[in-house]
C-alpha cells in the first residue's frame, strides 16, 4: 500500500522560508513521477511543482524563481523549498506520486504565510 507523508508546514511571515519533505513508502520512488500541489481555501487545488523520474522539474508561474523541488530516491522523498514566501501562498500544500497510471497523495500540510 503506498502511502506519501507530509512534514515540514507551518506559520511564516511574508519573505520567509518553509522546507517540506514528503516521504514514500509501500512502492518503488525513483522510477516515478512526483511533485506538490496546493489548495487555498474556496479554491481549486493547484500544480506547484513537479519532477519527473529523470529529474526535470516545472513550476507554475505564481512560484518560479522562489520554490525549488528536488527528490532523494535513496529516503524516496520528495522536497519543495520555499523561499520569498508571500500571504497568497498560504494554502493546504499536497504531494503525489504517480505509480503506473494511478495517483497517490498524501494528507496535506498547512502552510500559512501571515505578519
């Protein structure tokens, strides 16, 4: 049973940093795709970023040049630093793995970007 858990969520102010770490277990991870997406309250969940088994990586534009997604297939973990945090990141922040067609998340983690 593949199972993805989220850490690493919090309360920041505006310029600030958040790293969150997601960690696979149950299947293989370095043979998938991954990434985070995000849902802000009365809003649709939206792609943050994604990198592929190979190590390409895309970002939507609301986050380049301020968020970076890297992955260890060692510790199957997929990681998203967040820098120059803004209050219209606050949202509920989610990773997936894709495994043979079917997509997996994890429960969420909150982040919250307020002065």
């Amino acid at each position: 049973q593949v199972q993805l858990v989220e850490s690493g969520g919090g309360l920041v102010q505006p310029g600030g940093s958040l790293r969150l770490s997601c960690a696979a277990s149950g299947t293989l991870f370095s043979s998938y795709n991954t990434g985070w997406y995000r849902q802000a309250p009365g809003k649709q969940r939206e792609l943050v970023a994604t990198i592929t088994s190979g190590g390409t990586t895309n970002y939507a534009d609301s986050v380049k040049g301020r968020f970076t997604i890297s992955r260890d297939n060692t510790k199957k973990t997929v990681y998203l630093q967040m820098n120059s945090l803004k209050p219209e990141d606050t949202a509920v922040y989610y990773c997936y793995l894709l495994v043979r067609g079917i997509i997996h998340w994890g429960q969420g983690t909150q982040v919250t970007v307020s002065s």
